[in-house]
C-alpha cells in the first residue's frame, strides 16, 4: 500500500460521510462530531468503520469505535493503524 497522507485520509472519510448522510463536504472538518454536528446514529457509524476497515486493511473493536467522536478522530485512528 502506497504511503497516505492525513489529508487522503480525511478525504476518503468526507467523500463516505457525504454519501452516506447526505451533507454538504463544508460541513466536514477534523472537530465535526458524528452523532452532535452530523446527526449520525450507531447505523451510519458503524458503516462508516466497515468503510475505514475495508479500504485500509484494519481492525476497530467495538470499543476503539465507541471512543471515537470526531472526524479528526477517526482520521487519526486510521493514520496510527496503517502499515509503515
């Protein structure tokens, strides 16, 4: 797998946040919370981490998902799980 940046990352986490919730790109920054600024229930969260685990070869518990908030959050997971 080739090296990603943060920045592909979070691009690949907006793209499926727009899809799935049907928002606006600009409403997606590093600080937007899921469930309090996206309106995302425990539906859209948990395809959101099929999402991330399917392109990037991971694994999130049920745990490790609960303690992520944010999109930035989710973006850093990502980054700290791929290979090096």
């Amino acid at each position: 797998m080739t090296t990603l940046s943060r920045d592909d990352v979070m691009a690949k986490v907006r793209d499926h946040l727009v899809a799935e919730l049907e928002v606006e790109p600009v409403e997606i920054a590093a600080d937007t919370r899921f469930k309090e600024d996206l309106d995302a229930d425990s539906l859209d969260l948990y395809e959101l981490v099929m999402e991330l685990e399917d392109s990037y070869g991971i694994t999130v518990s049920e745990e490790e998902a609960a303690r992520i908030h944010t999109v930035g959050e989710a973006v850093d997971f990502v980054i700290g799980r791929l290979p090096v």
